[in-house]
C-alpha cells in the first residue's frame, strides 16, 4: 500500500506530506484522521495516537527485542524513559518457563 501511495502522490521531502509540496501533514490534520479512524473502528475507550506509540513498543518488547533498540527507534535520549514499557503483560508471564518445570518431567 505505501508503494502504491508513493507512486500516486509522489511526496518530495516528507513521506506524508500536507497541501503544500515539502510541508509535512499537519498534527491537526493527523488527529482528525485517527479520530475517524477510532470511529469507524468502534474502539469506544479513549484512544491518542500516543496508544499506537505505546502499543508499538509494548510488542516489541514482548516479541524480544533488546530495549536499547527500542529506544533508539523512540528516539529516547534516556533508557529510563523506555523503561516504562517493561510493566508486566499476562503474555510475557505466560511465556516464562520456570526451572523448577524440568525437575518433575
């Protein structure tokens, strides 16, 4: 889809672009976006982009990717404040293989 978008619009500087060639699209004209998108979903709780931001980095996480790669691609200066995507999910428990396990097998 984004090689079809690209050939389509064609955009000069920034990959989403706004009215003007080389302006980037507007954050107002984002929102507006992802609230229709958010509608049309039928997510009823309150959502920002920020949850795709957050969401993005909490599957990495539990898909195993090292933390200092996550925040470098967040463009976190510090790893603390990635650190606050470590909170415990029930899937990362569910994937925890106690040592213990292999005594009674």
């Amino acid at each position: 889809m984004l090689c079809n978008y690209f050939v389509a619009y064609k955009p000069v500087t920034w990959l989403f672009e706004g009215q003007k060639v080389g302006k980037p699209y507007s954050e107002s004209s984002f929102d507006k976006v992802f609230d229709q998108a958010v509608a049309r979903a039928k997510i009823v709780r309150h959502v920002t982009p920020h949850c795709l931001r957050h969401s993005y980095a909490t599957h990495l996480l539990e898909a195993g990717t090292d933390l200092r790669y996550i925040q470098e691609l967040l463009g976190h200066q510090s790893s603390k404040t990635t650190e606050i995507y470590t909170h415990v999910t029930d899937n990362g428990l569910k994937k925890i293989k106690s040592p213990f396990d292999d005594l009674f097998e």
